[in-house]
C-alpha cells in the first residue's frame, strides 16, 4: 500500500500542501475566467491551485499520496473529459464544498430529463418529440404530420452532447433532416422542437441568457442570431415586465441542484416565458472585451466574485474585501 505509507510519511513530516480551492479545467479559453477567480480569492486571503490536463496526473498522484489536499472543487472539466473524475472521487468528501457536484451535472445536462421535469415543474418549454438514440433505436416511427404539428421550420438538439450548441441543428424541415441528425450522435437521445420567435422589446429581441450562480440571477440580454449579449439594465425588468424570469431560475435551480449554470428563457408575443435552452452547466465565461459574442467583463466579474465569496464563506475568510473594480 504504497500511497497509505507515502500519506503517512507526509503528514509525519508536515509535507503536506492544503489549498482553499481547487479549480479543474480543461477548456482554454477559460484562462482569464480561471485567472479572474484566482485574483478575487487571493485579495481574500484564499489559496488556489489550477488542476488542468497537463498536471492532472500529477495532482492526482500527489493527493494520493498525500502530499497535495484541497478544502473545496470548481469543477468544469469533469463533464467532458472522464480523466478528471479521479479527482472529483477523490474529493467527494464530507469536509470539501464541491461547486457543481458530478453527479448533479449529470442529470442536469441530459435535456430530454429536463425536459420533462421543467414541464413537471410547471415550466414552459417548446413543443418536442423525443427520440430515442439511433443506434438502439434507428427505426422509430415518426411522421411528417408529427413535424407539422411541432412546426416547419423546427429545432434538432442532442439531449447529452455538450458545448456551444455541437450537434444542434436550426432550420430544419424534413424527416430526412431528423434521421441525418440522429446518425450524427447514434448514441444520443435527440429533442425535436418548435422554432421559437421571441417578441420585441425596444428593438431587441426578447431572448435571455440567465444566469444562476449560488443564491444570486444575473440576466442579460442574449440574441439569439448574433448570440451578442447585452447588460440587463436595472430598470429593465421592471419596465418590461420581466421579473418572472427570476421565478423561474429558482424553480430550474430547484430541479438541478447546481450551483453555477445557465438557461435561455425567450418571452413570445404572447408574453408566454418558454425556457429554450435548459441548463448549460459549464458557462462560457469568456469576456465580451476580447471576443463579440463573450459574456458582459462586468457579469463575468461578479460571478468571479460571487464564487470566492462563496468558497470564503467555507474556509472561513473575509468576503467582499474588493469591488471588482480593480480589472
């Protein structure tokens, strides 16, 4: 039992290393997130340490032996690449605060059960079909009257395959479409929905991406064409009627169990809330000063904030010792 002795032998002589947070990551254009979380901890005195692809072994190794430990997990890897569940096993325990645990995010990203439990929940989503996946199932039966029913021209999504919309397929018309879809990830269960048609407000389109992290809803304007986002400005939601949307994130946080996530809520010309995207459990924080269709510096910044706080609050040091205008 090489890792007990080499635990022991760490512990005997103080040789092991504890930080407040671990953040595992795999995903590059996720360095200035990363680093934005990174600057918020250390003016509260929390102590980070990056877990990514490249010393993933070699953290794991030393968490096993016991040189390395961690008080709590930022996980947006895990998700997309099974090497980093090690780490995530190692760290399922009692004493360490997990943001976003495994096996909540598993659950949550699979669309066709959220589907159904948003609907259970008394949510709006669009009018689907769900298929199973094709490899089991490539014979299915599906009329072109069910397509009419949903709507031409209609939406093909993936339930499971994840990142920035992979797999979705807009426009669609045909049930040759629907089959060259379900071919594209065999072993996906696939959603078939209505195109939804946001109403205008003020010459924007009423489309949302909002944002739960912790006790908190951050909502921005998010076009669903451009996928350009926009700040939601405090009076907004008061002017055009809009605070529903917080009611619903709760009810989504409520059925997911994250703590970091967000959903896409389009509200129709006749003022019917539908959630259209339902949990996207890793954010794309990347910032709207460097790329078009980033997330708004200002969100990107309280949400880094809100996690140290979050994580602080844990391992018992000061909250709130910045404003966040120091980027």
């Amino acid at each position: 039992m090489p890792y007990i002795d080499d635990a022991n032998r760490a512990l005997q002589f103080g040789m092991m290393k504890t930080f407040d947070l671990a953040i595992a990551w795999n995903w590059e254009f996720d360095d200035d997130f990363v680093s934005g979380i990174e600057h918020q901890c250390a003016v509260r005195g929390i102590s980070t340490y990056r877990v990514d692809p490249n010393n993933l072994a070699e953290t794991i190794h030393n968490m096993r032996s016991g040189y390395l430990a961690f008080r709590s997990l930022f996980d947006r890897a895990s998700d997309a690449d099974t090497g980093f569940l090690q780490l995530v096993r190692l760290l399922k325990q009692p004493s360490v605060f997990v943001i976003n645990p495994h096996e909540n995010v598993v659950q949550a990203i699979d669309k066709s059960t959220m589907h159904l439990t948003l609907i259970t929940n008394g949510i709006h989503v669009p009018n689907s079909i769900i298929l199973p996946p094709f490899r089991t199932n490539g014979t299915v039966k599906i009329q072109q009257s069910d397509l009419d029913r949903i709507g031409i021209p209609f939406v093909i999504k993936p339930a499971n395959t994840t990142g920035g919309g992979t797999g979705v397929v807009m426009h669609a018309r045909t049930l040759n479409d629907v089959l060259t879809a379900r071919m594209t990830h065999a072993d996906d269960t696939y959603l078939v929905q209505e195109t939804i048609v946001p109403q205008m407000l003020e010459k924007k389109r009423a489309w949302f991406r909002a944002y739960c992290i912790f006790d908190e809803n951050i909502i921005c304007w998010w076009d669903d064409t451009t996928h350009a986002y926009t700040e939601m400005m405090p009076d907004d939601e008061q002017r055009h009627g809009l605070t529903g949307i917080r009611d619903i994130m709760k009810t989504i946080q409520r059925a997911c169990k994250l703590d970091f996530f967000s959903s896409e809520i389009a509200v129709t010309d006749e003022r019917k809330f539908i959630v259209v995207d339902y949990v996207n459990e890793v954010c794309d924080m990347r910032l709207q000063s460097k790329y078009a269709n980033g997330a708004p510096d200002a969100v990107v910044h309280k949400i880094e904030m809100l996690i140290a706080d979050k994580v602080a609050r844990h391992t018992g040091k000061p909250e709130g010792m910045t404003t966040g205008h120091d980027y």
